[in-house]
C-alpha cells in the first residue's frame, strides 16, 4: 500500500466531520448505499449525508462501496504526498495538528459551556463563528475566547493551503 492510501485511510479527516460537512450521494446510488449510510433524499432524488461518517472507525469500513463523492474526493494532502512536494513525515504532523487544533477547539467550547447544534465538527465550527462574531460586536470576548479565535484561526489557515479545503 502506498503512502498515500495509508494516510488518506488512516487519517479521516474528511469522513469525521472535520474538513467536510455532507456528501452528496447521485440517486443511482441509494439504493446499494441506503443500508450503509443515513441518507436524506431530496426532492430531486438524490441524496445527503451529513459528517462525521457512520462508517469510519480507524479507517473506513465500507471503502470498497462507499460513495461517488467520497472516492473522487481529492485531499490536497494526498496530493502533495503523491507529487512529492511534501514527505509522509511532514504529512503525519500536519495531520496531528489539525486533529491537536480540533481536540483544543473542542475543549474551550467545554470550558466556555458552548453548546453546538451540529454532530460534525465541519458545521459546529460555522456555527460557533457565527456564535463568536456575535461576541465581537457586542465586545463580549474572555481571554478563553481569544484563545478559541486564535485555535480556530489556525484550523482556518491549515485546511486551504495543506488540504485544499475551504476554511468553515
């Protein structure tokens, strides 16, 4: 197995709700994936699933059929591993510094008693932006939530340049 399909299986930032929030699934696939997933179907058909991914757990366990969406996903990561720009090292830390960003995010929202609607990280870090730019404007902001800004605002420059994501 290459390097590439180690980290990407190994890693699962994309299925865990950090880096994506939902995965649209084509109409011709819902049936085979209906018992895999929790797919919303919309009026058109076709369907959803919101992150984190039912299906992963130190990797994915429905690789083989997971869906459209998922396998033509390109990580930004993947890429510049394949392409030799960056080695596995390299890889390796910048994948547990989002997940040490993320577990440092999720603790000031402890620490702060901010409650989040969303299961996927994806979509409570929209929500908590929205909740924290309230705070700006009415000049509300502790140290703790400078320190939450200033986490997020990391998250924020990493997935772009190093996942090719865009920031939440």
């Amino acid at each position: 197995m290459s390097d590439s399909s180690n980290i990407c299986l190994s890693c699962g930032l994309c299925c865990d709700g950090t880096l994506i929030g939902f995965v649209q699934v084509e109409r011709k696939e819902i049936p085979m994936l209906k018992g895999l997933l929790n797919i919303e179907e919309d009026s058109t058909g076709d369907g959803v699933f919101l992150h984190p991914c039912n299906n992963y757990c130190d990797g994915c366990t429905i690789y083989s059929k997971r869906p459209k969406q998922c396998a033509k996903f390109n990580c930004g990561l993947v890429t510049s591993l394949e392409q030799k720009e960056l080695d596995f090292n390299s890889a390796i830390e910048i994948i547990n510094t989002v997940k040490q960003k993320k577990i440092a995010i999720e603790k000031m929202l402890v620490i702060l008693h901010i409650k989040l609607k969303s299961p996927s990280f994806y979509f409570k870090m929209v929500e908590l932006k929205k909740i924290l730019e309230k705070k700006k404007s009415e000049s509300s902001l502790t140290p703790d939530h400078l320190a939450l800004i200033s986490d997020l605002d990391q998250l924020d420059s990493l997935l772009p340049t190093k996942f090719n994501i865009s920031a939440y």
